[in-house]
C-alpha cells in the first residue's frame, strides 16, 4: 500500500480529498494528528511584534555593513588583480614568443614541401606523412563525413583507396567491418 506524500497529507488537513485512504491506514492517519498537532503548536505561539524602530535600525546597520566591505574608490576590479592578471599575461608572452621564435615558411617553400592532395592519385596507406600523423594527433578520431566537411579528406578518395585494395584486403576489410557491425549491434 502506497502512503500519503507529504503533500497529500497537507490536503487531507485541509479536508480536501483522501479519506478514504486515512479510513484504512493507520501510519498515515498517525503521521495527519501529528501533522495537525504541530499547526495547531504553531498558531498558538505567540511572536512578538519588533519595536517601531527595528526597522530604520535594520536598515542603517545593513547599509554601514555594505559600505565598510565595500572596495575603496579607486581601486581594481576583482577580476584585474595581479592573481588573475599574472597568469593570463605568462601566457600571453609565450604566446608572442612562439609567434617569432617558430620560422614561417613563405608560400613557395610551403607549396614544394607540401605536394597537393589529389583525388584520382594513389594512396599510399603503409607510411602515412609527418604532416598526417600531427593532423591525427591535434583532432583525434574524426569521421569521414567531418573530414570532408574539413577539407582534410577530398570527396571519393575512400571509394579510390577501396578499389586500389587488392582481392586479400577486400576480405579482410569485409571480415572487420562485419565485425564491427556485430559488435556495435550487441
């Protein structure tokens, strides 16, 4: 049996509804008297009123509180103090060192040093390039769909790598994929 939430019990002292579950539960006809009890405690404890000058006095001792854990005029943000400030700058300088420190390339050298992707070119999947393997590094695993979206990946190169595959790795594509495919149903 499933007994009055606290809610419910409020409702029933209030007479609203549920009597006939307090008809035949004597827990939560217990827990209503006691309920009952403390409101009635409740109405007949006597608070007195607070004097007529409570209030302006109130108010004057909230108003010097305010002002005496105020900043004083004048001085730094919270967010501007060196504890924040220190941080934020130390990297700022590496920042601008590294900018300098590290030889930039001009275009022509970056051009031959790098050879364009080229969509109908043979992939060359045993030794995958430095500039690969940094790429993987700064973005983990990415899917083929994101890759393109990126530019990293030129649309039809999976298909080209995948007719480039000779008859044994066709089937050890297959048998890992349908591998995957089972554990990813499981």
């Amino acid at each position: 049996m499933t007994h009055l939430t606290p809610d419910e019990l409020i409702d029933a002292l209030e007479g609203v509804g549920h009597q006939a579950h307090l008809a035949e539960c004597e827990r939560c006809r217990r827990e209503l008297a006691e309920l009952s009890a403390v409101l009635s405690d409740a109405k007949q404890a006597s608070v007195p009123e607070p004097s007529p000058l409570f209030w302006p006095h109130f108010s004057e001792r909230v108003r010097t509180a305010i002002h005496r854990d105020a900043p004083p005029a004048g001085a730094w943000p919270s967010w501007l103090r060196w504890q924040v400030l220190l941080p934020l700058g130390a990297a700022a300088m590496i920042i601008f060192g590294l900018m300098f420190s590290v030889p930039d390339l001009d275009h022509a050298e970056r051009a031959s040093a790098e050879p364009a992707l080229d969509a109908n070119a043979p992939l060359d999947v045993a030794a995958p390039s430095d500039s690969w393997v940094v790429l993987a590094d700064l973005v983990g695993e990415m899917d083929l769909d994101t890759a393109m979206a990126a530019g990293v990946v030129a649309p039809g190169v999976a298909e080209q790598a995948v007719l480039q595959l000779t008859a044994d790795e066709q089937q050890e594509l297959t048998r890992l994929l349908n591998a995957e495919l089972t554990r990813a149903k499981s």
